[in-house]
C-alpha cells in the first residue's frame, strides 16, 4: 500500500529527531517494551481515573466545570470551546464502541458496567434541552446546564455510540427500548430540519453543522445515520431513505454519495486545511462509520465503495501516525487551560454564532501556555491515525498502530483525546 505524505507532515517528520530530542528517544525506549495491552491498560485507567464524569461523559481535561451562569452566559463562549465540557458526545460516542469491544473480550461485568454508564451519559445528553433532537456538548455543575450551540461533530459521535452499544448484546431489552426510541426522536427532527442540527437558547431557531454536504464525512455520516436507524427501528422508511441517498448527489457535486464514500478522505483536503497534520480527530468517527457500513451492506459492489474508501484512508494516515515520535514524554510545557477563567478572561454578549467564535480567540497564550496544542499535534492527531488505520478492520499497518499506542506514559497527559489509544486498540483485530 502506497504511504501518502503532505508537504507541511513530511516537514515535521524530519524535524523529528531534533524536535524530539534525547528524552524523547528514552521515553520511546522505555515505553515501547512494554506489551500494547499494558499500554491500552495504562490509557484506560488514567481515563476512568478523572476524565469520565458522573453522567457518564468525558470531559476534555481536568479543569473547573462551568456553573450554570457560566453556560447561560457563555463563558468563555456559547459554544463551550476550550471548557472541560466542549466535546462529551463527541468523545463519549467515540469512545463507546471501544468499551463495548472491551467488555466483550472480558467478559467482565465492570467492563460492561462502564459501557452502560457511557450509554446513559449520552442519553442524557440529549434529555437536558427543551429544544427537540438538541445534543448538548457536556453537563454543568448541576448536572443539566449546558452550552447552546452542539453541532454536527457532536451529534453524529452519538448516534455512532448508542448504535455501538445497542447493537453490542450488553444492553437489557428495557435499555434497547429506551435507546431506540430517544435515537428516533433526535433522528426524526433532523429529518426534518433537512439533517442540520438544532441551537437552543438565545440561538434557538438557528442550526450548527449537518450531514448533507459535498465532502467525505458528510456523505459516509450522513449515510450511517439512515443506516443505523433503520438496524435500531426495523422501520424500512429509514432503509429506503439510505438507498436513497446512495445514489443521490449533494447539492453542487457530480459524484453519487457511494462514489464520494470510495475515494476517502483525501478530497476534503481542499475544503479542510491540514486534515493530516491537526485535524485527523474528526475522521476517526468518519472511518469507523464507514467500516460499520461496510459490515451492514449486503450489496457487493456497494460494499466494495465502501472498503475501497476504508483502504484509501489508511493509506491517507500511515505517514501521520507517525507524529508520535515527536512526543517527549518529559515535556513540561504550561497547560494553562486547567485555568481556563485565567486563560480566558475577556468576555462579551454574544448574540450570534460569529460573536462566539470570536469570543473564543481572545485567549491568553502566556497564560495558557503551549502543550494543549503540542498534545494536539504529537498525541491527538497520530492516535487519531492510529484509530482510523485499526478502524479498517484488516489488520494492515498495526505494527505503527501498536507502537503509537505503547510510546506515551498517559498518566502524563493533560487532554483526554489519549482515548483514540483504546480506539485503536480495540478495533484492531483481537490476537489468538
């Protein structure tokens, strides 16, 4: 298979050695002898240490939780960016499968008991607004303030998590029921509001994000929803609207969804700038959709779109994994966002979406300090990589994937996003 590398990641990759340094070097020595399961081991326990919260959602990092005057007025903005509670269905529904995939080979019930607790924290995510089929990022000090704005990136994650769970064998029948029916309530308003996810609040009437677009994860996302709704429900509404949609074309583009799904990612690169350096997070959902696709489709050649853009993705990612020699383990960089009312201490009314992300760059950066980002780019997005190349199925590339995950000591780490490491893990095909 063909390594596919931009100019900016080969760059870095030749700095590595230099950005890395000798600590570096001793922290790969050190952690990569150990075997991959102590190093998923290691990941699952710092996460369920602190980083899940009493819902059942996980935070970001470990930091103040906003209060609930925080949420209503926007600090540090309404969509909750750079809090400890911006991405909880984004992470928890990405994480799930991962804890059903555990408890599976288990067997064990605190395995399957973290799996429940995953699935009721997404649950109620969706049962905190007022707003119908509104996913809230995460929960406040008082356990149902939120922040106005979700948006597709939390939305489809999920859908991605309950289906996981509810497809697992885990689940009682009266945990199904309620998952299927709160499923098609969020999925019936979308449907209506032509799959754009609904704002709440001061943005009620307004939408964040949807699943209709011309890209890559639009079209595998988009696809999957309609797909999983019909394996919950049993309702054929939902398979013919997929069927539908496979051979539709999105509004301004040539190519059927089916063909967009075949050629992967790489497309998305003109719309999504460094896709491969920093943004590889948002695909990991992307490509574990597309696999579950995969697995639900019976028509051949469909199925075949559909592994070709599995193939196409990993190929896209094996030159990303990479990145995770960068990472010293030793670093001591400031994580000021633990601190984020410091970090973040202009605030303004914020009437419209725009306000909000304006809001949200007018951090302190010596405040702050640098290793939310250095994490970002030497840990998130190569075991992001990791996950997508696991996520195909077949086993190709799992020696990068196996020694990303043994390389970071995670009791070190700041950002949460080191459970793409158990993603990756478990996805891959379990050894005899």
């Amino acid at each position: 298979m063909k390594k596919t590398m931009t100019a900016p990641l080969a760059a870095l990759l030749a700095l590595a050695p230099f950005l890395a340094g000798e600590a570096a070097a001793g922290a790969e020595g050190s952690a990569a002898a150990r075997p991959t399961f102590e190093a998923a081991e290691q990941a699952h326990a710092e996460l369920w240490k602190s980083r899940i919260d009493r819902h059942g959602v996980i935070l970001d990092y470990v930091g103040e939780i906003p209060t609930p005057e925080d949420c209503a007025l926007g600090r540090p903005n309404a969509i909750g960016w750079w809090s400890p509670i911006e991405n909880g269905p984004m992470f928890t529904g990405l994480y799930l499968p991962a804890a059903c995939e555990r408890a599976r080979r288990s067997g064990a019930a605190s395995d399957k008991e973290q799996a429940r607790r995953l699935a009721q924290g997404l649950l109620t995510c969706a049962s905190v607004s007022d707003v119908p089929g509104f996913i809230a990022r995460g929960l406040g000090t008082d356990g149902k303030c939120h922040y106005p704005l979700g948006s597709d990136d939390q939305t489809h994650p999920w859908f991605y998590g309950l289906h996981a769970y509810y497809t697992s064998g885990l689940p009682s029948e009266a945990e199904r029921r309620q998952i299927a029916g709160k499923m098609k309530e969020v999925a019936d308003v979308l449907e209506a509001a032509g799959w754009r996810c609904p704002c709440e609040g001061a943005f009620k009437g307004q939408f964040r994000g949807g699943f209709q677009g011309h890209l890559f994860r639009d079209a595998v996302r988009y696809l999957f929803l309609l797909r999983a709704m019909y394996d919950v429900t049993g309702d054929r509404v939902w398979l013919e609207r997929y069927r539908k949609a496979l051979a539709g074309r999105p509004a301004n583009c040539d190519r059927t969804r089916t063909q967009i799904c075949a050629a992967g990612y790489g497309p998305d690169r003109e719309a999504i700038k460094n896709i491969d350096e920093s943004q590889l997070w948002i695909y990991v959902g992307s490509q574990g959709s597309l696999a579950k696709l995969a697995a639900m489709e019976s028509d051949e050649p469909i199925r075949a779109h559909y592994r070709a853009g599995l193939t196409a993705n990993v190929s896209n990612v094996l030159a990303s994994v990479e990145a995770y020699t960068v990472f010293d383990n030793a670093d001591a960089q400031r994580f000021g966002h633990a601190n984020w009312r410091e970090g973040y201490s202009t605030w303004f009314p914020q009437t419209t979406q725009a306000e909000a992300e304006k809001l949200s760059k007018t951090g302190d950066r010596a405040k702050l300090g640098g290793r939310k980002h250095y994490e970002a780019s030497f840990m998130k997005n190569p075991l992001a990589a990791a996950a997508i190349i696991a996520l195909a199925g077949d086993g190709t590339g799992r020696e990068a994937v196996e020694r990303a995950i043994r390389h970071y000591d995670y009791s070190k780490l700041y950002m949460s996003e080191f459970f793409f490491a158990e993603c990756a893990y478990y996805a891959l095909p379990a050894k005899p």
